[in-house]
C-alpha cells in the first residue's frame, strides 16, 4: 500500500508537533474542518479544506506499516505533509474519471494525530487558523 509513496514537508503550525489531539472532524457539504489540540493543550489549530473529492481517516494503530516505511526510507517530515506519488490517488483518477477533471492539480495532503491519520485530496491550499 505504501511501497511506492514519495512525500514531502507541508508547513503548517503543528508540523513540528509530536502529540497532536483531534477534537473534531466535521464533514459538510462545501467544507471539511480538522480541530486539533496541540499538547500544551492551550492553542486550537482549524484546518479547513473547502473543496476536497474524497478523504479518508485511519486509526493510527492501523498505519505501521506506513510509519516503519516512511523511517525505512528516511521519509519522516512531520505531522503533516503531502503525498506526491500514490497508488490511492492514481487509483482514484484511473477508476473515476471525472476526478482531475473537476479537481485538476489535486493534491494529497496528510495530517497525523495521536489516534488518526487524515488523508485528504483537494486542489486547494486549506484555511489554517490558530487559536489560543
């Protein structure tokens, strides 16, 4: 599933951040909204896709292979970052053909908590806002 995944850094305000807490995920017709608790437990990142195809959410218990191959290849960059090459995402655009056409210069970003793994497509930049 992950043999052929090639990331690289997203720059975002808890990039650096090991323990990040999702408080919410909300899912709505025109937006998608990631609520996170940084574990000093006193700043709230919103993270908000406004259009986006298809996400996923993994438990992080599920993804070890994805961590030991990340390490394996020396591709460990953070709590968030994006996916350049995928079989997810190419699966996608190959089985459903309107895909790119609607959304062209689709991007695959990841965002990873202590329990989730967020995968999300879009051909947007999402709306990142910090609260303290």
């Amino acid at each position: 599933m992950y043999d052929k995944w090639k990331i690289k850094r997203w720059e975002t305000p808890v990039s650096d951040t090991k323990n990040l807490g999702m408080v919410s995920l909300k899912d709505l017709a025109s937006a998608i909204t990631f609520e996170i608790l940084l574990n000093d437990g006193k700043k709230e990142i919103v993270i908000t896709f406004e259009n986006y195809p298809a996400y996923r959410n993994i438990l992080e218990e599920y993804r070890l292979r994805l961590w030991r191959y990340l390490d394996e290849t020396s591709q460990m960059c953070g709590s968030t970052f994006e996916v350049i090459e995928s079989s997810w995402a190419q699966e996608l655009s190959k089985d459903e053909s309107l895909l790119e056409f609607h959304n062209p210069g689709m991007r695959y970003f990841v965002i990873c908590t202590n329990d989730d793994v967020i995968e999300i497509l879009s051909n947007e930049e999402p709306k990142i806002e910090v609260k303290v």
